[in-house]
C-alpha cells in the first residue's frame, strides 16, 4: 500500500456530476469546470470558493485532472480535451466512472499523462451527507495492467480523499460494475415499490415499519450470504407465494413479474444452500411459471 499522496494546490477536478460531490470537495482546488447547468449549480453549492472555468482551461496545466461524468460522456470529453491540447506529461488524470477501467482514457495516456480509475463504491445524490459518506467507502482502483507504479497512485489519492481502495483489474470493470448497480439502484426501486406498496394498502409510515426489517436482512445477508434467507420461498410456503401473485395481479399487475423473477432467483439460492428441499422448490417454481394460486 502506498503511502499518502498530498494534493497540491494546481488539483483540479473538471465536473461536478451528480453523484461525485463529495470527491470534488476532497479533491478540487483551484478550478471547476460544470458541463450541464446541473453540474454548475451542483459545483456552486459544494464548491463555492473554487472559480469555474472552461473544460479544456481547467484541464491544460493542472497537475491533477478529476473527470466527474457520466458514464457515456467520459470518452468524448477525453477526445475532446487532448484534441485542445489539455493534456501533457507529468499530469495525473483521474475518471470516477464504475463502468469504464483506464482504457477509455486512452487520449490522456497517450499525451504522457497517467490515466487511473478511482470509482467511490458508494451511492452519492448530491447531497451535504455525501461528503462524509465519501470519508466511510472504498474505492474501485484500475491502472493498466501491470503497472504497480500507477496503482500505487491510486491507491494513495483514495486514502487522501479519505477511501479505502480496492484493485479492480481492467477486465472485470463491466462485470463489477454490473454488480454493483445490480445491488445498490435495484435495491432502491425495490425499496420504493415496497413502500408505495404499503402505502396503497392504508400502512401509515411504511418507512418506520420497513427500517428494521430491510436493515436487519441487509446485515445478515452480508455476514451470512443465502442462510439469511427466510420468507415464504424459503420455507416452502407454496400457497402464501400464489396469494402474493394474485393480489399483485389485482393491485399492482406491474410487480408480478418482478415478484416472480425474484422469486426464482430465491428458489435457486435457497435451494442451492439447503433451506429448500426438490419438492418444495418444484412447487413453487410451478407456480410461479403458471402464474397461478395453488388452491
């Protein structure tokens, strides 16, 4: 593990994207860049002191350049950029997208700078709390293959943002990347079909009921992994499935599907790890294949 890494007064970071506000507040220090009108509100709240300053004036003679974009942004304005001659030798240029590894930097390396991935493993909405969430997570690291020199880097500007960095090999950037969307933004629209699901049915305050249920199943899958599974696939409970089918059919016909999928992928977990025995798990598959109530 490296040792820390000071940020120097020339850091800059390029954009403020929606969910890196709080990278940018550990990170920028002399200049700020906002692509959209969004990123320039967002860059006046989190970085009031910090001037904005066109893409490429923010980028040419930075020592350090934090490309905060979306996902499908990244590469055209790393194009772009080296097109204005924005990069050069000596510069360290940092992406914060999960999807992509330092290949989509391609442009900057070529100008002699050093190209790094540092993905924050964290959910971030712009707001004041993500600064101190950034402080708690880890953080996703790629360099190309093979060079230590490079990881050491990252690995040092995630612990000076206060991160705690993870290697993530070049190859696997897809795949890590759709495990983690998978987990944290389905999670959040399961969630909120949840709540609104009690709310329809007269539950007041469904996000006090569901706290400690939905907090308690996340500590104990994480500590556990597929023995924390408990409910009514799990148990085999064949009968009380096929009544959640046909009261979702009923009042929320655009879950069932979503129920049963998930459903599913229990029935193949749960029986993976023993809770579930053949018969039971024949059953319940089934059901949730007929789409129909067992009677």
């Amino acid at each position: 593990m490296a040792g820390k890494l000071k940020v120097t007064a020339n850091t800059r970071i390029l954009d403020v994207g929606a969910g890196y506000g709080g990278a940018a507040r550990y990170l920028a220090k002399t200049a700020a860049a906002g692509v959209s009108d969004a990123s320039v509100r967002r860059a006046e709240r989190l970085l009031p002191e910090v001037p904005l300053l066109p893409p490429d004036d923010v980028a040419r003679g930075a020592d350090l350049v934090l490309l905060a974009l979306p996902d499908d942004a990244l590469g055209p304005m790393a194009q772009g950029l080296a097109g204005a001659g924005a990069f050069r030798p000596g510069q360290i240029v940092v992406h914060t997208s999960g999807a992509h590894g330092v290949e989509i930097l391609r442009p900057a390396a070529e100008a002699g700078a050093l190209p790094l991935a540092l993905h924050p493993v964290m959910t971030f909405t712009g707001a004041p709390e993500d600064l101190q969430r950034m402080a708690s997570c880890s953080v996703g690291v790629t360099a190309a293959t093979g060079d230590e020199a490079a990881f050491n880097v990252g690995e040092a500007l995630t612990m000076e943002m206060g991160g705690e960095p993870v290697r993530i090999p070049e190859a696997a950037r897809p795949l890590y990347h759709a495990a983690l969307a998978h987990g944290a933004n389905h999670l959040t629209t399961l969630v909120a079909d949840c709540v609104e699901l009690l709310r329809d049915s007269g539950v007041g305050d469904p996000e006090r009921l569901l706290g400690p249920l939905l907090s308690a199943a996340l500590d104990n899958v994480l500590r556990t992994g597929d023995r924390a599974l408990t409910g009514p696939v799990a148990r085999g409970d064949a009968g009380t499935v096929g009544t959640h089918l046909r009261v979702l059919a009923e009042h929320a016909p655009e879950l069932e599907q979503t129920y049963a999928t998930l459903a599913r992928r229990t029935v193949a977990r749960a029986s993976r790890a023993g809770l579930l025995g053949l018969a039971d798990a024949a059953e319940i598959t089934n059901l949730l294949d007929d789409g129909r109530e067992i009677q």
